[in-house]
C-alpha cells in the first residue's frame, strides 16, 4: 500500500512556488533578488528575521500598468534614467527584476522597486520584468509591523550604483512613517517626535536606523541632524509631480481646456505654432528656468514686428491673447517655497506684460499665466492667473 502523502503547509506551499519561480528567470539570465541586498533582498526580508514577502510570478509589465508607491522626493529622475541606467539596460538588458505586489485596484500591481526600470522601459519600447510578491507575512506568530510595507520599500534601494536617497526624501519618508505608526511598532510610546539624543528612550538616531539602518543612508552625525532640524521647524516635505514628463505637460493642458498643442505625429507644436481658436489664444508653454520665458515671449516680439503675414494670420483668426502655461523648474518640497517661485514667475509675467503693452500696435495682450500642480499634496492645485489684474 502506497502511503499517503502528507499535505504541504501553507509556509511550504508559498516557498515551493517562490523557489520554482526563481528557477524560472535565473535560466532566462536573470538575478535572484535573494542574492543580495542590492538586487531587493530587503524588500523581501526584515533583517530582524520577524517578517518576509514570498515571490509568487514573474511577468512582464509596463509603466501604465502599475500604480505608484515611491520614497523619494521625485517619483522617477528622468535625466538619470536617460544618461544612466537606459544606456545599461539598452546595451547589457535588465539584470535584476523588479518587485511588485498586487494593488488594491483590481488588475492592477504596485511598485515596491523599479520606478526608473518601468521608466526606462517605456523610453526604450521594451517590457520590464518584474517578480510578483505577497505582503509582509508573519514569520513568528507575532503581527506584521504597519511600517513593514514602507521600511521596506525604502531599504530596498542599497546599492551605491542607484540613485541615491536626499535629505528631501528623508523628510517625506518619516512624515509618511509617523502617519502610518507614529510609535514605529513600540519603540516610540505615545507617536510623539523624539529626542535628538537620549540615554535611555528612543531618539532620533533610533528612528533613522529602523526607517534606513540597513541602506548605508544618513549615518553621518551632522545630516540626521540637519534633517531634525528641518523637519521640527516643521517643514511640510511632498512628492514631486514630475512636469518634466510629456504626458504630465499634455494633460495639464488638457485639464485647463487648452489646445494641447500636438502634431498629427504627436509632436508638440513649437511655440510659434501653438494656437487655441477656441480662446482667441497662443499658448506659451514654459518653465521657470533661466531665460526660457523670455526668449519664448522675445520670438513673438520678433515674429509680429518683422513678419506682416504672421500679423495677418493672427487677425484673420482673432488671435488676441498669449496664455502662459509654467512649470517651476526643479521645484521645492514644500508649499510655501513652491508658492514663493510662483510669485518670481507672476512678477516676471507682469513684466513682459507692461512690455509688450507699450509697442505701439501690437497685436496680442497677455491674458493668464496658469501653474500646474507639482506636489502630491491636497494642498496644490493647478492655478490660473489673471495676468490683467497683476
């Protein structure tokens, strides 16, 4: 009589999976993340042995398909993507898969790591592999710690060759972390802000150590420091809406009720080019960086001045007005900063508008400046300005 064979359990079932699916993409050339810290073993394992993330598939995915759960101040640094890891990918293909978990949002993933991976598979046309993992499990009976999640998505990015975490980052990560579990699992009894130093309860340096002990990050006495002190001054640190990004522009446009300025190929109209009929407009496209305003607003200077069939054009079509659309360049963190360089922007606007109105003649007015929201906040809002009333 054959015996019967003795059921797996639920922990044998998850590693027997977790162990074939690692088969399966080291024979297709790429690194098991249990390798190293540096391919993701932390965002599979707390270091203090009371947690794990089982990997459950493989597959191949695209940006548009995953939602968004970065640590940092910019969710993707798009000229890193395109002079660094791209160049790698493109001429040694991806190495080290990137980790997701299944999203609340049905037939959809969240990110865990990979953010400039997926980016940089859309730049190149290619799909990006990622494995599939659980949430945080229990490994000893105890509940799973509410900062797991977090702790280790952040100490997931170890490696000294990626892209490195600021004190910027830092400052959203602890705000994120006292509003997940302010007592960060215990150690802090009552949520309240630590200590910057203490002989015989949680401090500071406590809490830089469980958010990015295991990363290499912030370990220098003076930067836990610096970021103590911005963040008790109360310093309101957000993610950053990256305008920089194409889509990010065209939808910002679009949600304005704008012409969104687009060639039959998809190309974005040069600022000569970009007229709304709907508004009696030209739409100047910008950002705050150096001169870009100006030497946008100085091509229609010339244009209107030298070229008498450009005028014709704009009066045959009752183009009146220029609407400025700008992004802040590189922007700050934080509201107040981010308003006070949107204020530089008004008093530029304002500038350019007493300019133009005194050529005697000429043929558009300067109507509205708009900003686009660049903080992941509730507290920033697209902005539209009426330029007559600056």
């Amino acid at each position: 009589m054959i015996p019967a064979t003795k059921p797996l359990s639920m922990l044998d079932q998850r590693e027997a999976i977790e162990t074939q699916v690692l088969k399966e993409i080291e024979e297709m050339g790429y690194q098991s993340p249990l390798d190293s810290a540096d391919n993701g073993l932390l965002a599979l394992r707390d270091p203090n042995g009371k947690w794990r993330r089982y990997i459950t598939a493989w597959k191949y995915v695209r940006l548009s398909d995953l939602d968004e759960t970065q640590v940092r101040k910019k969710v993707v640094d798009e000229q890193y993507c395109k002079t660094d890891l791209a160049p790698k990918i493109d001429r040694d293909g991806q190495k080290i898969p990137a980790l997701i978990t299944p999203s609340h949002i049905p037939d959809r993933d969240s990110i865990i790591t990979g953010h400039h991976r997926f980016w940089v598979g859309d730049y190149l046309g290619i799909d990006i592999i990622a494995l599939v993992l659980t949430d945080p499990i229990s490994l000893d009976g105890t509940p799973v710690a509410a900062l797991a999640d977090l702790v280790s998505k952040i100490q997931a990015n170890k490696s000294a060759d990626r892209k490195e975490y600021t004190i910027e980052c830092a400052l959203i990560a602890i705000a994120e972390a006292f509003q997940v579990d302010g007592t960060f699992g215990g150690l802090n009894p009552g949520g309240q802000m630590p200590p910057r130093e203490s002989n015989d309860g949680f401090d500071w340096d406590d809490l830089m150590d469980y958010l990015y002990g295991e990363t290499g990050y912030f370990l220098y006495k003076g930067t836990r420091t610096k970021i103590y002190n911005q963040y008790i001054r109360g310093r309101s640190a957000h993610k950053i809406v990256d305008m920089s990004i194409f889509s990010e522009q065209t939808a910002f446009l679009a949600r304005l009720g704008w012409d969104t300025g687009l060639s039959s190929t998809g190309k974005r109209l040069d600022v000569l080019k970009h007229f709304d009929s709907a508004r009696n407009a030209m739409i100047l496209l910008t950002d705050s960086n150096g001169r870009h305003m100006a030497e946008k607003m100085l091509s229609y200077l010339q244009k209107c001045i030298l070229d008498p069939d450009f005028v014709s054009t704009l009066q045959n079509n009752n183009i009146k007005y220029i609407d400025v659309a700008c992004r802040i360049y590189n922007p700050p963190t934080d509201k107040a900063s981010l308003d006070s360089q949107r204020d530089n922007m008004k008093k530029e606007t304002k500038e350019w508008k007493t300019i133009i109105a005194a050529i005697p003649g000429f043929p558009l007015e300067l109507r509205t400046l708009a900003f686009p929201k660049q903080l992941r906040s509730g507290t920033d809002v697209d902005l539209q300005v009426n330029v007559r009333k600056l």
